[in-house]
C-alpha cells in the first residue's frame, strides 16, 4: 500500500522480445530478434474494486425485475443474463437464479490496473506521470469548455491576448500549488487541513477563495479565514499571514538589489 496513492502497487521486471523493424522496402528471409527490459506496475485500487461491485449488483437488480415482470431484454441484459445466472428448466416452466461463483468470476479483475514503461522502474513515480496526463487533459478541458476557448468572443486582439494571458496565468498557479504540494506530501508531511487524495491541488484552490486581503493605509489586512487554512499556506509554502498588517513591497527595488 502506498501512502500518497492511496494504491496497492507491485512492480515486476519483464524480459520482452520482439522483432526489430526492418529498412523500409528491405526484403530477407531471415528475421532477427532483440529484446529489452520492461517495468509491468500493477496496482489495485479499492474504491474502483468496490464501485464496479456495486454496479453489477444494480445491473443485475434490473435484469432481474425484468424478469419478474415478464420485460424484454435488452442486448447487454441478455450478455449479463448468460453471464451470471443459472438457467432451471422444468417442463414448461423456465427460471434463473445468481450464481455466486460466476459474479465472484466477473469482479475478479475489478479495481485492477497496470502500466508498462521502458523508461519508469518505480510504480508510484509511473502512478504519478500517468495521473499528470489526465490533470494536463483536464486542464485543456478547463480552457477549452469552462473559460470558453473553444471560441473567445473577443472584440479585438487586444482583448484577446489578455485572455489568452490571464488563463495561461490561472493554468500555470496550478501547476504550482501542485507541484509544491507533492512534494510537501512525499517529504512525509501531513495536515488535517489537506485533502488525501493524490491531486489535492484544485480543492485546496476552491478552499483558499475566501481568503480575502484588503488594503489600508497602514498597509495589507488579512481577514479571519486566512488563520483557518494556516496549514495549507505551510504546505504551498507561503508565510502565514499573521494579525499584523503587511507593508506593501516594491518588487523592482528588490530586484535590483538582488542583481
């Protein structure tokens, strides 16, 4: 069991031979072999496990009212039909129970996973790359249909930069809060404040919107919120703000300082 994939996970090392690629329009009788490693992550996941038990239960749930009360099947009620249940004949009379062994058969397999890598030999960093994809796909998605991308319904270019930037901004903040909170999480750290799923980063932005900041004459107030989530400034590793005001800072002057 991993801690920060929430997981079971094995890795086993594969000796995988195949036929290597001959030259374009090259023609031989004799075809030659090589072989290289491989890394085969398995991984079983609970909740998945657990989910698709409850979902042939409810699937064979219908089948089996539809039966009571003499409905047609449809296609796939007749594969599960065939599948999971036993089929009485007696004279005219036809019935069906549940075979325990076959469901046992079908959810065999649920819950598991597997990735194949030449490159990764170590299953929660494979586990990790392979969740980084579908948060980058998810994160086009984001552009594309919930800020509209799909059409900008700008009025000029100017317009249409400044979009274009500010959403190029939001996407690159996530990636940051995600960044630092996985490796906050594999240096072994823990917070009540911080979500146990292995992506926790778009929950802790949603829980970090009422943090509000207003301006004084003495200088910057945090409201009250702000000392609540003190354990997720930490983990993004941002200064807790504290009751005192914060003076306003000239980044330039910094900068040239620093050069």
């Amino acid at each position: 069991m991993d801690w920060l994939t929430k997981v079971f996970q094995i890795t086993k090392e594969i000796n995988w031979t195949f036929e290597s690629d001959l030259v374009e329009g090259q023609v031989t009788s004799k075809k030659t072999k090589e072989s290289t490693i491989l890394y085969w992550h398995i991984y079983f996941n609970r909740q998945f496990a657990e989910n698709a038990r409850q979902g042939l239960i409810e699937r064979i749930d219908r089948v089996r009212e539809k039966i009571y009360n003499g409905e047609e099947l449809d296609e796939n009620e007749l594969t599960l039909l065939e599948d999971v249940f036993e089929k009485h004949e007696e004279g005219d009379m036809i019935s069906y129970t549940i075979s325990n062994e076959k469901v046992d058969q079908k959810l065999r397999y649920k819950g598991y996973q597997m990735l194949v890598s030449d490159k990764i030999s170590d299953a929660r960093k494979a586990w990790c790359v392979y969740q980084e994809r579908r948060i980058l796909e998810d994160t086009f998605k984001t552009l594309k249909t919930r800020l509209s991308c799909v059409r900008n319904r700008v009025s000029d270019n100017e317009s249409l930069i400044g979009k274009t930037f500010v959403q190029f901004l939001a996407t690159s903040i996530e990636m940051i809060v995600r960044a630092r909170l996985r490796k906050y999480l594999e240096e072994g750290k823990a917070s009540d404040s911080l979500p146990t799923d292995y992506d926790p980063a778009r929950g802790i932005l949603d829980s970090l919107n009422n943090v509000m900041q207003t301006k004084f004459c003495e200088g910057y107030y945090f409201g009250e919120s702000a000392e609540q989530k003190r354990g997720l400034f930490e983990a993004l590793g941002v200064s807790v703000p504290g009751p005192e005001t914060e003076k306003e800072q000239d980044y330039e002057d910094e900068e040239e300082t620093e050069f």
